[in-house]
C-alpha cells in the first residue's frame, strides 16, 4: 500500500470518528431501525472514501457527507417494500437499553412531526435535530433559503398549536 | 417568541445517539479492500500478454538442428570437393569394376518420399549408413552415386560437419580393411 492510499486511509479515519455518530443519528432519525442505519452510514462512508481517492478538497467532502446520507436515506425507502409497523410495536425491536432510549427518541419527534407536511417536517428535523443551518437546508433540499425559512417558521407555529390543543399532553 | 423558542428546544435531540463500536473497524476494511483488489486488475493483464508472447515465441521458434546460414552450406559444399580430389584412385577401381545398382539407402535419399518428415534430424540418417552398406553393399559406390547422396541430402536436410567427418574415416577404415585382405589372399 503506498502513502497516498495510507493518507487517504487516515483521512477516512478522521472522518468516520467525526461524523459517524452524526451520520448515525441522521439515518436513525429517519429510518428509525439500528442495523439499516448502520448500512446507511457505512454505503455514506464509503462513498466518501470513494470521493477523497477522485482528490475532492476536504471542504466539499463535508458538503457532500450530508447530501449522501440524505441521498442515502430517500434511496433506503425507495428500494425498502414498506411494511407499516406501529410505533409501539416498533419499540419492541430495541433491546438494550441505549437502544431503548434512542427509539423512544425517534418515537416522540415523529410523534410532534407526524401532522405536518413531509416537507415542513424535513426541514425541521435538518434545523433543530442535526444542526445545519438555513443556507445548507436550502442547498441540500435545492430550494431558496427564505423558502426554507418560511417553511421552518410555520411547522414551529404549527407544532406550537398542537401543544396547546394536546393541553400539554407531551 | 419564548414559546417560539421552547418549542425548537423541545425539537433538540434529548439523548446521545452512538453508533455501534464495528462502524469504524467495518468501514476501514471495507475501505482497504477497495484499495488492494485494483493492483491486481491492472497487474494481470500484463501477465497474461507476457505468457501469450512466450507461446507464441516458442511456436514459431525455428527447430535447433536446421541451419539457415550460408556459410555453413558453403563449407559443406568445400568439404565435399575435397573428398572428390582424395579419392581420384578409388573412383577409377570403381569405373572398372561393373558399377552397383544403387541400394535402398541412396534411393530413399535420392528420392525423398514423400511420407517422410521434413524436419527429420541428418544425425539419425548418418547413422543409419554405416550399419546397412557392409551388409548390402559390399563393393563401394560410384562417386557419382555418392557425390548424389551427397547433394540430395543437402537439399534435403543439410548434415553436420561430424557426421561428413565420420561417414570419411569409416570409408577409410574399410578400404584398409579391403586392402589387408587382398593382401592376406596373397
């Protein structure tokens, strides 16, 4: 193995341990299944090891982390033969408790985001759940920023009436 | 705009989400077999072209005992001129005596069958002549005949200067031979 490829080994590895629980989390929060997740972020990781031997700069590579999974995520439910699960009964899958505590995690924000629209719902889970900000919303769902903006601001108010109706119920 | 804020706070993740610890092994190997199979790909090609040319080298290679330079038919034709010039007495005995209908050996030689292998080695036809001409050819043949022998076996298969070498000094020996006899008979 030479030392280009040994660099480009390291780099991976810089990667994986930086945004693998990201990346993790990301797949998680919408697949909602560990071991597909998993799958998810290893095809990400190495699509970007992929990416690093074409000589992309660094910079782009973190552009292009985020897009791949989101890519990998839409992929996942378009190939996956859906079989409706209810939430409850999902829960029975998670076995140790770290698991448990995570899927209860997963559980409680489908459960504020099932009534908005899938759109309002997506930008919402990319603002608050997996921290980018507006600009990189708005390139990763190809839309203008003040779209992203409007559209993250009326699933808040949205949600907020839903409390209240609930009565605090959450 | 608190509520506003509560709610985005309600929207945080509230638990640490771990990948398992096989992630980043799982992902190494992965990566590192990517990387090894390519050098054998380009590797092979290479190979397999290199065995295909020794093939070929080794089938069109000429055989080793056929010899292409001229030189060396130059010296055979020089060796057969002198073998006319030492033995002038003996072609006259010959003339003499009445001359021999030619024997199997000079008749395959001089008309090549067809059946025949071109590529025949000169070493096992030399060696052949020795052994049959006492039994069917007691007396010599006529230069003629051998000086045909001679050129139908260099349009043939051109021998060795060995063979040309021995087939003379058993000649020799046997004319002694010859001569001790008639001698003794005396």
């Amino acid at each position: 193995m030479n030392k280009e490829t040994e660099q480009m080994l390291a780099e991976l590895e810089r990667i994986v341990v930086e945004r693998q629980d990201w990346l993790f989390r990301f797949a998680y929060m919408r697949i909602g299944i560990r071991e597909d997740a998993e799958d998810v972020v290893q095809e990400v990781l190495l699509s970007v090891f992929r990416r690093l031997r074409e000589k992309a700069s660094v910079d782009s590579v973190e552009q292009y982390v985020i897009r791949a999974v989101s890519n990998a995520c839409t992929d996942y439910f378009r190939r996956k033969t859906l079989t409706i699960v209810s939430l409850e009964k999902a829960g029975q899958v998670a076995v140790s408790v770290s698991d448990r505590q995570i899927h209860d995690e997963f559980v409680r924000i489908n459960r504020l985001l099932d009534t908005l629209p899938t759109e309002q719902a997506e930008i919402v889970r990319l603002k608050c759940y997996d921290d980018l900000t507006f600009k990189q919303i708005a390139e990763l769902q190809d839309i203008p920023e003040a779209t992203a903006k409007s559209r993250y601001r009326y699933a808040i108010m949205h949600i907020q009436q839903e409390i209240k109706k609930k009565g605090d119920k959450i | 705009m608190n509520e506003f804020e509560d709610i985005e706070q309600l929207l945080k993740p509230q638990c640490e989400f771990k990948a398992s610890d096989t992630l980043k092994q799982e992902v190494l190997e992965k990566a590192r077999k990517e990387v090894r199979p390519h050098r054998i790909v380009k590797m092979w090609p290479w190979l397999a072209a290199a065995c295909v040319v020794g093939f070929i080298i080794m089938v069109l290679m000429p055989p080793e005992t056929t010899t292409e330079n001229p030189a060396e038919g130059n010296q055979l034709v020089a060796k057969v001129e002198t073998l006319k010039v030492e033995t002038p007495k003996a072609a006259e005995d010959q003339q003499a005596e009445p001359t021999p209908e030619p024997t199997n050996v000079s008749v395959e030689t001089s008309q090549p069958s067809k059946a025949a292998s071109p590529r025949r080695k000169p070493r096992q036809v030399m060696k052949e002549k020795p052994v049959e001409a006492p039994q069917e050819e007691p007396v010599q043949m006529s230069e003629e005949t051998r000086m045909e022998l001679l050129l139908a076996s260099l349009n043939k298969d051109v021998p060795k200067m060995e063979d040309i070498d021995t087939a003379e000094e058993i000649r020799q020996m046997r004319m002694r031979g010859e001569r001790l006899t008639s001698m003794c008979n005396f």
